[in-house]
C-alpha cells in the first residue's frame, strides 16, 4: 500500500458562465479529492473510490459487506447470507490477523477497534514492497489513548 496526500486546494475559484457549468462541474469534481470531509464540502462530488474494509469485508469489495458465512455454532448461524454474521474478529495470543491489504495508492481516513484493546494489541503498517514495516506499535499508544 502506498499512501499519497492530495491537497484539498481547488485551484480556479471563479464562478463559471452559463456556457461553461457542465465543464466547471467536472473540473470541480476532479480537483475535490474527498479527504478532509466535513459539513462545508459535503455535497461536493468526488472521483474518489472509496471501500470500508471490515470484519465483515475484509477485501473492502463493492457490497461485499453481509456476506460472510454464520459461525455454525454462533448466535447468528440460522440468519443466512445478507446479514451481519461476523462483526469482528477474536484474536488468540500471538496470533496475526491483516486487517487490510490493499494495492494501489489510498488514504486510510478512519479505523475503529472495539472491546479491550490494550498494549498487547500491535498495529504494524507496511508500504509496498517493505518487509519491515514503517509503523509498528501498541494500538492505544498509535491512538494516544492510554
């Protein structure tokens, strides 16, 4: 994964004539690239493609989420496909699981992490093609929440 920040700088401010609308629109949406989203560019469009990658995507693919299978002996086992069957992922001791392997450039704007995250739990983050990785610490230290 490489990660690349864009300005979010619109370079032509100038409010376009009637004869140029659809133009400026299209060139409005590909110089927004939906980072640094709030309530004052909320409506803008973006060429961005975006994925929220989960315990119940893990590819990040379009409408993958809903897809995984029920654990035959879980709560949700008589559901069936099309229902959140998998909202997280237990972990054992020592054990490695990839939250994401994604190719291509991209910006990570959220990750969320619930339950008892405490030092024991380490986020390691590898840019292509590293085999060591560039961020490598407890998840409450990478947070600043302990």
């Amino acid at each position: 994964m490489i990660i690349r920040i864009i300005s979010n700088e619109v370079t032509s401010k100038e409010k376009p004539e009637k004869s140029q609308k659809k133009g400026y629109i299209a060139n409005t949406m590909s110089n927004f690239n939906g980072l640094g989203m709030g309530l004052g560019n909320l409506p803008r469009l973006s060429s961005a493609l975006t994925r929220s990658i989960s315990a119940e995507n893990p590819t990040g693919e379009k409408s993958g989420g809903g897809m995984a299978k029920a654990n035959p002996s879980g709560p949700a086992r008589e559901l069936g496909i099309g229902w959140k069957c998998r909202p997280c992922v237990h972990t054992e001791p020592d054990e490695t699981y990839v939250l994401a392997d994604i190719d291509g450039p991209g910006a990570i704007q959220s990750m969320w992490f619930g339950g008892n995250i405490s030092r024991d739990f380490i986020v390691r983050i590898y840019w292509d093609p590293q085999e060591q990785p560039s961020v490598e610490t407890p998840i409450p230290d990478f947070f600043a929440t302990h």
